[in-house]
C-alpha cells in the first residue's frame, strides 16, 4: 500500500508540473492514468486483506460499511468539484488529487501492521492467481456469492445505460441527469449508513436476497416516466440495500479467509464484479439499438429478475451462515 500511495504521488505530481509548464502530452497523461489504475488495483485488495487484522471481529461489519459510505461520499464530492475545480485551473484537480494521495501516505506510515509470519516459498503471481481461483471454486458460499455479484452486475449495468438513454430521448437535460446519477450515490451513502443496523437485525440471507427483490421490484417502473427525478429516485432506492448485501457477505469471506489469502480472494472477486460491470454496458448498448428504450428496459429487467428467483430458492444462499453460526463453527 505505501509503494502504490508513493507511485501515486510521482505520478501525480509529474503530470502538475507538465500542466503547469504547459509541456503536457497525451502519453504523459496516458501512463498516469496507467500507474493510478494499476496502483489501484493492487491497493484494493491489500486495503481489504489488512482490514481484519485492525479491526476486532465483532465491528467488521461496521468497518467494511463505513468504508463503503467513504468511498460514495469520496465519488460523489469527486465527480461534484471536478469540474469547478478544473475551471479555477487545469492542474487544480490533479494537485488535489496528489494531495490527498500524499495524506494517505503520511497515514499509513504511522500505520502499525500486526507483523506475519515470514514467507517461506518465495512469491508467484501467477501461481497466487491460480490460488485465489481454487480458494473460491473450493467454497460453496464464495462461489454462489461470486456468481450472483457477476449476474447483477451485468444485467444492472445494461438496465442502467438503457434507463440513461430512455431519459435523454425523453427530453431529460443533461444537468438532471447528473442528478440521476447523484441520487444513485445518495442512495449507496444512505444504506452504507443503515448497513450496520440491518446487518445485525436482518438474518444473512435477507440481507443478499433482499437487494434482489428490491432491483427486481423497482426495475420495470422505469418504463412508467420519463421525468429524470423520479427515475433518480428509482435509483436511489435501487442502491439502498446493496450495502447490506455487500458488508453480509464481505464480513463472512473476511473472517473465513486465510490471512494469506484475504488479497487474493479480494482480487479475484474484484475482476469478477469489475468484469461483469464493464461487459453490461456493452449489452445495455446492443439492446437499445435493437428495440424500443422501453422494451430495452424490460428485457435487463427481466435479467434480473430472473437472477432474483434463482438467489431465492438457492440452498446455499438460505443456509448462509451469520454471526451466530460462525461462532458455533470456531472450536
């Protein structure tokens, strides 16, 4: 984490002195964007596998939801001051961004880790890869969850850029809808608030299936307006669960994984979820070149909801275990 946070700040702060001294270049900017990707990629998953190692077992899940509000909140406040920013100067937003990254750094220098136990093959990643692979193909409860995260992802990604594009041929303005989408982050804030409280009142599996049913219901009422605040409050209502669903399964992969493993299993479950979420848009595209908006919004609805009934009646997701269970499995 401290060589990503350090490769940032390089990055960053190259591309600030290039903007200002007007000597930018699009490889330049390029390759920055390069080094952010790749950090972050690699940052996620360490940042995940420290977590249990900081935090005791019982405030978890209250950890893992209130990093996700932070990183909403982060989003959101990000996408917001942009492009103010970027009008006040074009090297603003980069500084500010390198700032942030150069705190971050100072944090986890003054970070103390529980020391582990050293290595006693040396490192592979391929072969690290292929681990992290067979740890979740080996877990009944990892795997299913893996797959339901794949399926939503994919057929919500669609149903999102068809809802987009039904408002824009509805004569929705480009400013409501940003709001759309604002509302959606508003909504991933509020339940990464409410997370805590519904993970320990809620049993595990209401908490996963209850994101489905409530996509599911509110899916196809896209078809019934075209006016952008409504339909961002649809989204809203949509992302309000999700945290739930997420801080249920991420505390029991957590807990169950091996310290070494944590990473890996957090980079595999990223590709996964990433893979799906950039592979919807693609068929979000398809459909709405090829039916009615409306009918484009029916058919990722009617993914999902076919997703919804097979997480429903599925064992595995029923048997999920909680708290309670966990601790009855410790010895």
């Amino acid at each position: 984490m401290l060589a990503c946070e350090a490769a940032n700040v390089v990055a960053l702060g190259s591309l600030v002195v290039a903007i200002v001294t007007a000597k930018a270049t699009i490889p330049h900017m390029v390759a920055v964007a390069v080094v952010l990707g790749v950090c972050r990629a690699l940052f996620e998953p360490a940042e995940d596998a420290s977590l249990p190692s900081l935090v005791p077992d019982e405030q978890l899940a209250t950890a893992i939801s209130l990093n996700a509000a932070r990183s909403s909140i982060g989003q959101m406040a990000g996408n917001a001051l942009g492009g103010v920013l970027f009008a006040v100067g074009r090297w603003v937003p980069f500084l500010l961004d390198l700032v942030t990254h150069f705190i971050s750094l100072l944090a986890l220098v003054f970070l103390r880790m529980p020391r582990r136990a050293p290595k006693v093959e040396e490192s592979h990643l391929g072969r690290e890869i292929v681990e992290g692979m067979r740890w979740v193909l080996a877990h009944r409860e990892v795997r299913v969850t893996a797959v339901c995260a794949l399926a939503l992802n994919f057929f919500f990604s669609a149903y999102y850029l068809v809802v987009i594009v039904l408002a824009e041929r509805g004569g929705v303005s480009s400013a409501e809808i940003g709001v759309m989408a604002a509302m959606l982050g508003v909504g991933g804030i509020i339940g990464s608030l409410l997370a805590p409280y519904l993970h320990r009142v809620l049993t595990p599996y209401l908490s996963i299936a209850g994101v489905f049913w409530v996509l599911t219901a509110l899916a196809p009422l896209a078809v019934l307006t075209d006016r952008g605040l409504v339909l961002g409050a649809l989204f809203a209502g949509m992302a309000l669960l999700a945290p739930t669903a997420n801080t249920t399964i991420s505390t029991h992969q957590l807990l169950l994984t091996p310290d070494a493993l944590r990473g890996r299993l957090s980079g595999v479950m990223s590709v996964v979820v990433g893979g799906a979420a950039a592979l919807g848009p693609a068929l979000g595209g398809v459909l709405v070149e090829a039916v009615s908006p409306d009918t484009a919004v029916l058919v990722a609805a009617a993914g999902m909801a076919v997703v919804t009934l097979l997480v429903t009646i599925n064992p595995t997701l029923r048997r999920y275990p909680g708290k309670s269970e966990r601790e009855e499995a410790t010895p």
